[in-house]
C-alpha cells in the first residue's frame, strides 16, 4: 500500500496519474484495464478541484493505492463539499452533435470503467472515494 | 502536452504528443480557436501521439467540431486514432460526430 497527498491543482494530476499506474501495474491489471484506471482518477480527481473545492489551491486529495491478488483498490479523501453522486444526471449519450452539453461525463466514466466505487461523506473524515479494478481471469 | 500546427492549401493539421488532461485542454482549445477565428474550419486532428485524453480533451473536440460544423463550413477528422482512445469516445458516444482515418495522408486527402 502506497499513500500520498497532492495539492488540489490540475497541473497536480500527471504526478497523481504516475502515482496510481505504478499501483496498477503492481496490481498486474493489464494494459487495457490500466488506462481505465488512470481515466477514472483523472476524472475523479477533477471533479474533486472543480465541484468539490470550487478551484485550484482550494485544499488537497489524499491518495491510497492498495494492490493486492484481487487487484487494486483506490482511496480519494478530500475535505471539499459534499458530494451525492445520486444527484447527478446521466449523459445523454443519444443526442446529436448540437444538442451535447457539456459536463456529466466524468461521473458516467468512473461508473463504466471501474468494478466497484463506494461513496461516503462525513463531517469528519471529509469526502471518501474508493475505486476497486479487479484483475481479469485470463 | 505538445502541439504542433500545420496550415495546407485546403485544411490545417493539429498534432498533440502527451496527455490531454484538466490541466492542458485549454491549450488544445485555443489552438482550435486560433485556427477558427482565421475562418479554416476543415482541420485534421493527429492523435498518434496522444497517449491519454480525459473527458475535458474530449469536450474540447466535440466543441471545436461544433464550431467547425456550423453553416456546414467545415469538419475536424480525427487520424490516427489510438485503440484505447476510441473506445474513450465511443464510451462518451462522441464516435458518431467525427470521420476517422488510419493515416494524416488520407484525413488531409479528405478534404
């Protein structure tokens, strides 16, 4: 188990990407399951300086990656606003070019690309996020 | 991220090598915007190199080919699109809204 914290910047989410492959791949997720991975953090961890903190330089994230035989398991703590993610509309995936809004999609990603994600926000503890990619039986 | 511009008799190639994230779309939209605003709107997107694209990457294109699109004055192509890149936009269900080629020679040959 690896933990580290970053503070809440875009220019921050490459280091955070690194952070999270190196887990991955010592999880032994394949190469295809890897980058579904780093695409559902990136869009986790933007959410969080976007919607939970408001901006950049508003706090920090909080990072765990844990890979074990079942494969990995991804902690998010931040201590922005708390976040339902009930509340958020899916993306109408159906509609044309002109009528696409933008936003929506990150939610939908993490939900599509990862095989559990548990949500919990406390006043304490601050906003939890946990990702678990398991390991495909080849 | 890096990008590279080049302007053709017809149509204006954009190539990116890196990440395409939060952090760098905005540069990728105002290279789109810069090109835009001098009326080319039948641009070529070069994504071999791009080795990742977040859903902010992907807004920028969808945007950009908004732009392009309108009064039918123009298209963004998309050459040389990586496997697991595809299947980021067909997750997002953007694949319908861009013309795909193997190689920049025949995106640009489109046009």
């Amino acid at each position: 188990m690896a933990s580290s914290t970053f503070p809440g910047r875009f220019e921050n989410l490459a280091r955070i990407d690194e952070f999270v492959r190196q887990g991955a791949e010592l999880a032994g997720l394949n190469e295809d399951d890897i980058y579904s991975v780093r695409i559902a953090v990136e869009e986790a961890c933007s959410n969080i300086i976007e919607h939970a903190y408001g901006g950049e330089g508003k706090g920090s994230i909080f990072c765990t990656v844990c890979p074990d035989e079942s494969g990995l398991t991804i902690t998010l703590v931040d201590h922005g606003l708390p976040f339902d993610p009930r509340c958020v509309p899916p993306p109408n995936l159906h509609a044309d070019l002109s009528h696409r809004k933008e936003g929506g999609l990150g939610l939908y990603f993490i939900q599509k690309l990862m095989d559990e994600i548990h949500f919990d926000s406390s006043a304490n503890s601050g906003n939890q996020l946990i990702l678990i990619k398991r390991k495909r039986i080849s | 991220m890096e990008i590279i511009t080049n302007s053709f008799k017809r149509s204006d190639l954009v190539k990116v090598t890196g990440r395409i994230d939060s952090a760098t779309s905005s540069q990728l939209a105002e290279t789109f915007n810069n090109i835009q605003k001098n009326g080319r709107y039948k641009i070529v997107f070069d994504m071999a190199a791009v080795d990742f694209i977040s859903s902010s990457g992907l807004w920028v294109l969808v945007n950009a080919q908004k732009t392009s699109k309108r009064y039918n004055r123009g298209e963004i192509v998309l050459a040389c699109v990586p496997a697991r890149i595809y299947s980021t936009l067909d997750l997002a269900g953007f694949v319908p809204f861009f013309r795909t080629f193997d190689d920049v020679t025949a995106a640009v040959g489109y046009f």
